[in-house]
C-alpha cells in the first residue's frame, strides 16, 4: 500500500528544503526518546555513520539531552543544536500546532484523536497518556511534513513508539521500528506491541533472541518484516590498552558500565565482590553509571564498610567511560534483563575480559569459555566462582580477552553493521515508497 501525506505539495511549503541529493530510499527521519544520551551512544553512532553513506537523516527527540549544554562534547552538541525536541516545545506553540492541524487538516486530526482513544481500553490513565501521545504526534508530523520526511524510522518499541504509531496513522506517514527488549516484552500490553508490528513497515532486531520474542508475541503473518540488524562498536576507537600484568600484590580493578537499575543486577555484583574480599582476593571495583538503583547499592556498600575499595562515578560520556576502562583487569555486567549490552560489546573490542549471564541476547556475543564467561543470572556464589577463575588465572584472563575482541570484530563491527544496516533501508523504503 503506498501511504500519501495528507498535505498537498510538499515541496512549495514554507521551511522544506528542496534540492537534496539522498534519493527517496535514503532520506527518512528518526523518532528517539532521548538524543544525546550517554546511556544510548548508538543512536548518535548510527545516525553519523548512515549520513557518511549518504543518508539524509534528520531527528526528532521526545525529551531533550540528558545532560546540560555545556556538558555536551563536541559531536553531541553538534547534534542537539539541530535535532527537534518535542517537549521542549512551548506550550502556546504546540498549541498552535495543534488547532492549525485541526483546522486545515480534520482528517489528520480526527483520525488520530480516533486511533489515540481506541488504547487504553477502560484504563483511563492508559487512556489519557494516549491522548498526550497523540498530541506528540501532530507534533512530529507537522515537523516531518515542514521538513520534508516521508518516513519515519523508531528506536525502541516503548512509549517513543507509541508517538511513532500514532504519527503514522494520523499523517498516513509510513514508519518502521529498531527493537532492542527487553522492556517491551514484559510489557505488551502497556505498550501496545501488537499493533506497532502490525501497523509497522518493517522492523529491525538487534539479535536473534529479540526477533524470537517478537515471532512469539506476534501474529505470523507479521514475521515476514523482522530482520536482525545488530549494533556496533568502532573497534578503532576501543582498542586493547597496554596493561601491566599483575601479580600478586597487586590491586585487581573490576569495572560495571549500565544504568544502575534492577535490570542490571549491580547488588548481586557487589555482593558477589563482598565475598571476594571475605577471601582475601585483592580487588577494587568500579561501578560507571546512574540510575534509581544507585542509593540501594550504595546502602549495601556503607553498611558493608566497602567504600574505599567499590567507587561510584555516576554516568560518564563516552569518552570517560572508555578511559575508565582502559585500566580495568575484569569487565562484569550481571543482568537479570537486558536486550544485547554495547558496553559489552566495547569492553571486548578492549580485549577486557568480561563476565556475564545466561540472558537474553547476550549468549549470541559471548560463547562461555569461548570470549568470555557466562553464569546464571541471580547467582552470586557462580558469579563469584566465575571472577575467582579469572582472578586466578592470568593466561584465561588473556585468552579470553583476546577472543573477545575477535567476536566484536566478526559480529559488532560498526562500520560493517552500518553497511548492513544501510542495505536493509535502501532495500525496505524502495519497497515501500
């Protein structure tokens, strides 16, 4: 079905720039939660290197940087001085937005207000932040249509989406969807999964284990449009930093990257580490991060006297958070929840060798013993057991360290990922144009 947008003439319009070079099958826009982010750094690496193979990419972002200006680096303020933010939007502007879609285009406005108020069911807080969305998505569509975008791309399958589907089916704009987990999966309901694969073009998945969740939740006359699509890491950038081998005298650093939330398991890491030092292991451990999490984990450290060996920097950049990691001797990320970890992916490319756990999508990158070591989620006496073994051994830590950075290479290149993603976007608006 080809989609129209419900405004005539496009290109004569006010603020659309004409005369572009990308093709059709290389200009969409991007629909994300939050850009920059420190915690969503492929955002920011995607949509650079999709523009350096000449996509004509504009973004439009649900909340504004989580950083202040003035603490954005270079790249990323670059980023955030041309990128759309929705709710900093004012309000007698939106406002504005919002009745001179009403007025000229009823049938834009109508048929979203219809499809908004057909979620929720008889949840009326479901139903009222459906409406909220749908505000959002006369928003960006306005913004799509001024600009000129005829299709909308969506990271993330979470609320962010439901905006994305709402601006679809209000502008008859077409729009596809980058899935990552594992929030959306636990929560089909409350975010409406279903009918965003239903409603989507097609839909990209970051490792075989997103994809089975979305065959499992989802009708199969809809499997035809998931394909796996995995993120990258610029293995020029992580690259193996000279490590003095230590021995036995010497202080061992263990390094977490993620959000400190209970997904991430930063309390069964730390408790595990408690244990270590109850056998006299000499290590130190670092947690880079922030999150909801961090007051519970820090508790456990006051009240266990941990505080001049576990160090808490709160959320870095990436450029931060590679020098950080840079002198660390283990890398370990015990989540009981994940979609596939980049900060896994980026302390491999450093030849760290990493311990993880038995879920989601993380098995597809580390193969236990292979590039790493994998333990059941929840367990601290196996986490234990799996850093005593590197502890112990320093030619494992080697070997694994090195086969890591190899898996990378073969899987989460980002210059390669990007070309494949490249191929599946020219290959998938052609189609739908």
């Amino acid at each position: 079905m080809t989609h129209v947008l419900d405004v005539p003439q496009i290109a004569s319009q006010p603020g659309i720039q004409t005369g572009r070079a990308a093709p059709a099958d290389r200009r969409l826009a991007y629909l994300l939660s939050r850009y920059p982010a420190v915690s969503h750094s492929f955002f920011l690496n995607e949509i650079i290197e999709l523009r350096k193979l000449g996509f004509d990419i504009e973004v439009a972002s649900i909340n504004p940087p989580d950083r202040a200006v003035d603490a954005l680096p270079p790249t990323e303020l670059a980023e955030s001085s041309k990128t759309y933010y929705i709710k900093s939007v004012s309000p007698v502007r939106a406002l504005a937005v919002i009745l001179k879609v009403l007025l000229r285009r009823p049938q834009v406005f109508f048929r979203g207000l219809s499809f908004a108020l057909q979620l929720g069911g008889w949840d009326l807080r479901a139903k009222l932040y459906a409406l909220f969305y749908f505000a959002e998505a006369l928003l960006v569509g306005e913004w799509m249509v001024r600009r000129g975008y005829t299709h909308l791309h969506v990271h993330f399958c979470t609320a962010v989406a439901t905006v994305g589907m709402l601006t679809s089916v209000a502008w008859n704009i077409p729009y596809s969807l980058s899935v990552h987990g594992p929030d959306e999966f636990h929560n089909i309901e409350e975010y409406y999964l279903t009918q965003k694969v239903a409603h989507a073009k097609f839909v990209f998945c970051i490792s075989e284990f997103c994809r089975s969740q979305l065959m499992r939740l989802s009708l199969p006359q809809h499997w035809h449009k998931f394909e796996v699509i995995r993120l990258g890491v610029d293995p020029a950038r992580f690259t193996p930093s000279s490590r003095v081998e230590k021995t036995e005298d010497d202080i061992v650093d263990i390094v977490c990257v993620g959000r400190l939330v209970s997904a991430k398991g930063q309390l069964i890491l730390v408790r595990a580490f408690a244990s270590l030092l109850a056998q006299d292991y000499m290590v130190r451990l670092t947690f880079v991060g922030d999150g909801a999490d961090r007051h519970q984990v820090e508790s456990y450290v006051s009240s266990h006297a941990l505080n001049s060996l576990v160090e808490f920097k709160g959320a870095q950049n990436h450029e931060q958070t590679r020098d950080v990691l840079k002198s660390a001797d283990l890398f370990v990320l015990a989540s009981f929840a994940e979609g596939l970890p980049v900060a896994l992916m980026e302390a491999m490319a450093m030849e760290i060798p990493c311990i993880s756990t038995y879920i989601a999508g993380i098995p597809e990158l580390i193969r236990d013993g292979v590039e790493g070591l994998l333990v059941p989620a929840s367990s601290e006496e196996k986490l234990a057991s799996a850093m005593k073994m590197l502890l112990d051994d320093a030619q494992l830590r080697r070997r694994l360290g090195a086969a890591g950075r190899k898996r990378v290479l073969s899987l989460h290149d980002l210059a390669t990922n990007t070309r494949t993603l490249a191929d599946a976007l020219e290959r998938n608006l052609a189609r739908n144009a």
